[in-house]
C-alpha cells in the first residue's frame, strides 16, 4: 500500500503542480538559453568589438561558461535552504534572481558606451542567472516527484524537464522572430533586447502560479518527524544536509555527475554551438539555423514525456543507456547533415539529436530524485546535477570553438561528445535500478548522528 505521503493526489492538484512547476522552468530556461543563443550572435560585437569575430565568439561565450561556474554555488544553498525549509520558497526566490537578472541584461550598455565595464557588468548578470539555475532545477522536480503518483513518477517528474525545451523554444522563437522582422542593424542596436525584457512579464506570471502551490507533501512528513524527534529529545542530532550526502550518498553524487555528461554536453552543442558552426562552417544563415532549432525543440518538448513514461514501464537506466549510446553514435552523422548546408538535413540533424538528448533528460528527474533520504534530496540531486555541470555543459560550446578554429573540422567535436556519452555510459551502467523506490520509505537515518546520551540516561550505559 502506498504511504500517506506517496499516495496519488488528486487529478486537479497534481496538474496545478505540474504546471507551476513547469512555468518556472520554462521561464528560467528561457532565460538562460537566450543568454547563450545571444552570445553566439551578437554579444560578440556588442561587448567584445575590438576581437576578431572568432576570438569575440570565444570571449562571448566564455562568459556564457561563467553562468554554469555558479550553478553548484546555487545548489549548495538552495539545496541547504530548500531541505530546511522547504521546496516551494526557494523556488520563488529563485525566480525572482533569475528574471530581474535577465531584464538588467536588457537594460544593459554596451562597449561602445562604457568601454570595458560592460563585458564586466554583463559577467556579474550572468552569475546571478546561474547562481538562481542552480537552485531551481532541483526543487521544481522534487516538487513533481514528492506530489506524484509513485508508479508514474517518471512521467509526471519530466513535465519540469520539458521546461528545457519549451525555454529554448521560446528564446529561439523571440530571437528568429525578431532576426526576421529587424534589419540586421537594427537587431544589433536595440532589438537584441526585446527578448531579455520581456523577462519582466514572464517572472510575474510565473509568480502568480508557483506561489498558489502547495508544499510537497513527502517533505512535510519528514519535517514533522525531524520535529518530533527534536520535541522528544532523542539521542539523535540532525546534520546538515550537505554533510550528510557527502557522507552517506558520495557514490550517488558521483553517479549523477557521471550521469549528466553526454546529457550535458551534446545539449549544448546541439543547440548552441550549432549557431556557430552552421552560419561559419557550413554557410548557413542566422535565421536558418535559428529555425532549425526551433522546430527541433518543438519535438524534443513532445518527445520527452514519453520517454519519462516509458522508465516507469522498464526502468530509468534502461531509457537512459538507451540516450547515451544513441547520441555518441549520432553525432557523426549529426556534422555530415549541417555540412549539407540544407534545411531539411539541419532540422534532421538537431530533431534526431534532441529526441535521443530526451531519452537521458526525461528520466533524469526521477533518477536523481529516488537516490536520495527526504532532508537532503534537495541538497543531494542539486549537487551532482549542477557540479557535472561545470565540467560538461560550461565548457562544451567553448571548447566545441575552439576545437574548430584549431582544427577547421568537426571531427575533434564529434569525438568530445562520443567520450563524454562513453563515461555517462560507465556512470549509467554501475548504478542501481531507483524506479519501484518509495520516496518516503527511503531510509532518513543518514540525516541524523549520535550525540551523547542523555543524563537521565547514563546510568543505563
């Protein structure tokens, strides 16, 4: 039977937190893949103009790799915050730093008006931007995955997961839209920051719907049983959560970092480094490889849910191996298709490369969340998603450029992410099967240590 805590909520509930959370992940997405999306197009010139183009693209998106620097910082303190205090006030604070980030961005000047304190000022947004990125993956999928049906937990906990999509969709609709509309002069001048100011609006509906949600149930339950034990004076201490999973959970942070690899990595390139090397390498326009993206995201937005549902019926790791392999195997055939220079072979190319991106991304909610105690689910999922993040996806655009300016090919590129699906593989491969796991039963006596007995006590010892 399930427990109180993991029994299905209603229909009508479990939506409402779905969509809140699906909201806000799409908004913070949306945030920060138009980061990335603009330094591939214009924040070369914007904020690096005494650069050659490649070097300013390089620059740009050296400080598109600053905003993953502080997304483990971000985890370590939502992550501490959001298993003390619960997973639904973070989350709005987490909105908030993200979206007034971005509308600072659009409020921004540039080089050519401040000289070198714009490059600067720009860094230290996009540290807000990761710092609030950090924190929020973590606690919108554990708010799915601690309301949800436990036999459907992998397809209710990726609907949070297909805010990646819907953000990038989104950015890259805005952008094409305006790229169409706009004079190239004119989107350069003033259009680039339409899309970082309607940030604004997007934050305050955003609010409007996280705030009216309940906080996860399963959460609620282990708070009350901390106090409890703390009312009664037990022998027990509680310890800080990232104590905790770096004592107890070392092996599962290590797996989720492994883990988040090939996830990590072939995303970026896919869909940000494609704007380079299709417009350079291949002759593509902005606009094309723009489009490309955007209806590959539409797929990849539909795909992933059925992923998440299909690792309720055979596992996580099945559907997750499943990925890895299949991106490593494509990412050949992936340059060949750009090469072409042809529309339809571009959109093959990124649709294909999504849709098996889907089958680690869907999962990986559920995957993370059923590895770790209640108290320091937040601290721990945080932690290996966002730590794998500096290594993988911060790097992988700027290292997929330089690689090209070096070599002139992509097949330095394609053997990055093939080594990088290869560890995930590995990572993927040596960890424990987490589907039929009932978030409440797993095991809290990791968040608690011995103290020394009591005096009444001591006569017993």
């Amino acid at each position: 039977m399930a427990s109180a805590a993991t029994a299905p909520p209603p229909p009508g509930n479990l939506k409402r937190i779905v969509a809140a959370s699906l909201i806000g992940t799409t908004i913070e997405w949306y945030d920060f893949f138009l980061y990335g999306s603009a330094a591939a197009l214009v924040f070369n010139k914007l904020f690096f103009p005494d650069s050659d183009p490649l070097v300013g693209t390089l620059l740009s998106f050296l400080t598109y790799a600053v905003g993953f620097a502080a997304r483990p910082l971000g985890a370590l303190v939502f992550g501490h915050y959001g298993d003390r205090l619960g997973r639904k006030k973070l989350l709005v604070l987490s909105l908030l730093l993200m979206g007034g980030a971005t509308f600072a961005i659009g409020l921004l000047p540039t080089h050519a008006t401040i000289g070198s304190a714009a490059p600067v000022l720009l860094t230290v947004l996009r540290l807000v931007q990761g710092f609030a990125l950090g924190g929020e993956w973590g606690g919108a999928v554990l708010l799915v995955s601690e309301h949800g049906d436990a036999r459907r937990r992998g397809f209710w906990a990726s609907w949070p997961q297909t805010g990646a999509p819907a953000g990038q969709l989104l950015a890259t609709g805005v952008l094409s839209a305006l790229t169409a509309l706009l004079s190239e002069g004119a989107f350069e001048s003033w259009g680039w920051r339409i899309p970082f100011l309607l940030s604004g609006v997007l934050v305050i509906v955003g609010l409007w719907i996280r705030l009216s949600v309940d906080e996860s149930p399963v959460f609620r339950q282990a708070l009350a049983q901390a106090e409890a034990r703390k009312a009664a004076h037990t022998a027990e201490a509680e310890r800080m959560p990232l104590v905790s999973v770096l004592r107890h959970h070392w092996r599962d942070v290590l797996v989720a970092m492994g883990a988040r690899m090939a996830e990590n990595i072939s995303y970026y390139v896919i869909t940000a480094f494609i704007l380079v090397y299709a417009t350079t390498s291949a002759g593509v326009s902005k606009q094309t490889a723009l489009n490309s993206v955007l209806i590959a995201s539409a797929v990849h937005f539909a795909v992933i849910p059925l992923w998440g549902a299909l690792s309720d019926r055979i596992g996580r790791r099945p559907v997750y191996l499943l990925g890895a392999v299949g991106v490593g195997l494509w990412m050949f055939p992936f340059f060949r298709l750009i090469d072409t220079g042809g529309f339809g072979n571009l959109i093959l190319a990124v649709t294909v490369g999504l849709v098996l991106h889907g089958a680690m991304y869907a999962p990986q909610a559920a995957f993370f969340s059923e590895m770790f105690a209640t108290r320091m689910r937040y601290s721990g999922a945080s932690i290996g998603a966002q730590f794998a993040s500096v290594a993988a996806g911060a790097p992988a655009p700027l290292i997929a450029t330089a690689l090209l300016s070096d070599y002139g090919s992509s097949t330095p590129i394609a053997l990055y992410v093939i080594a990088a699906a290869l560890l995930t593989v590995l990572a993927v491969g040596v960890a424990k099967e987490t589907r039929h796991r009932d978030l409440a039963d797993i095991d809290a006596s990791a968040d608690t240590e011995p103290t020394a007995p009591r005096a009444a006590d001591a006569h017993k010892v």
